[in-house]
C-alpha cells in the first residue's frame, strides 16, 4: 500500500521541482569540490605552462608542469631546483628558472662559467652545470653579487636566451611559487623532476 502511494506521489511531482532538486545537487557537488581543490591549489599543488624559450633544451614552450608549492614550506631550495617565480619586477608575471646562487653566497661569472663564493671561503668554485649543452656560454653577469639571508640568484638554462638575475637581480624568497614536481605534457615526457647533482 505505501509503495504504491509513494509511486502516485512521485508520478504527480512538478518537474520543476524535481529540476530544482538536481540543480541543488549540482550546487552542492561543486561547492564541495571548490572546498577540496582551492586549497590543494593554494597550498599544495598548482599546474603551470612554460611560455617561450628560456629554458630549453630542459622545458619547452607549452610544456604543462605541475608546481609543488608546500615543500619550500619546510625545506628550503636547493642548487639546481627549477622553480615558478614571481617576477620581482612585476609580480603579476610568472617565470621558470633553474637556482643557481644560495642565500651567503657571492655570484659572479668568467668565461662562460658560473662561479660561486661561499661564505667564509676564500676562493670560487666553477659551478659544472650538466644540465646546459657543453657550448652554452654564461655571459653578461652583472659585477659579483652577494646574496643576503632568503636571497637567490635564478638562471634560465638557455643562457644567451634568457631574462633573469643576470638582468632584473637576486629573488626574493617570497617571490618563489614553488618547485617544478612534474611534467604532464608532452606524454613523450611525462615524469617526475630531479635536482641534479653537482660535483665540487
């Protein structure tokens, strides 16, 4: 008896009820995405494409990578980490660059070689980047640069194609969005990013 009850009430339901229901559901789904995805993407992980040519051959254009943005939370960037920045000069931009210079060190550059001073040492190391092809000069370095407490000196690996601290100057700790984790495309080179190792 009550099903059959519950069948005529349903039958004689006004459609546009029942479209208002799906509609809420609709609502609802999204608010709750809204709650779960905003804050992955504010904090945790956000997606980036690569726009030009500065850090090639590693990433191209439209590259579509995705940006750790809770490690340096905990951890601070290391040498040869390639990051999304803001750019200092105008923060509504974001660029990608590799880290070079560490917070103490002075940066400066010699026949196409990057060389690194650190604090309480008296000599440069010559910095052995296996990551930039064997011809590719570092050139146009500003006089040495000293790096203070949450400062860091970026370049691009297409050195002779690149905007960057050798341009515009150090980076604000706070001007970095994060690390680069993964790229998604290309499928031909989906994978997860390393920093390299450097001898010295």
């Amino acid at each position: 008896m009550s099903l059959e009850t519950n069948t005529e009430q349903n039958q004689g339901q006004n459609p546009f009820v029942s479209f208002g229901l799906f509609l809420w559901d609709l609502v609802k789904i999204f608010i709750l995405a809204m709650v779960i995805i905003l804050p992955v993407r504010m904090f945790v992980a956000e997606p980036f494409m690569v726009s030009g040519s500065s850090m090639v051959p590693n990433y191209h254009d439209r590259d579509y990578l995705i940006i750790d943005r809770l490690s340096y939370r905990f951890n601070e960037p290391k040498r040869g980490d390639v990051i999304v920045l803001k750019f200092p000069k105008d923060t509504s931009q974001y660029f990608i660059k590799r880290v070079v210079g560490l917070p103490g060190e002075t940066i400066t550059c010699d026949k196409g070689k990057v060389l690194v001073e650190k604090t309480g040492q008296d000599r440069n190391i010559v910095l052995e980047e296996a990551y930039i092809p064997a011809k590719a000069l570092t050139q146009n370095c500003r006089p040495k640069q000293t790096l203070g407490s949450n400062e860091y000196f970026v370049l691009g690996d297409n050195r002779m194609a690149s905007s960057d601290s050798r341009v515009w100057g150090i980076l604000p700790k706070d001007d970095i969005v994060g690390k680069v984790w993964l790229r998604v495309f290309p499928f031909a080179d989906f994978g997860f990013m390393n920093t390299p190792s450097y001898a010295q």
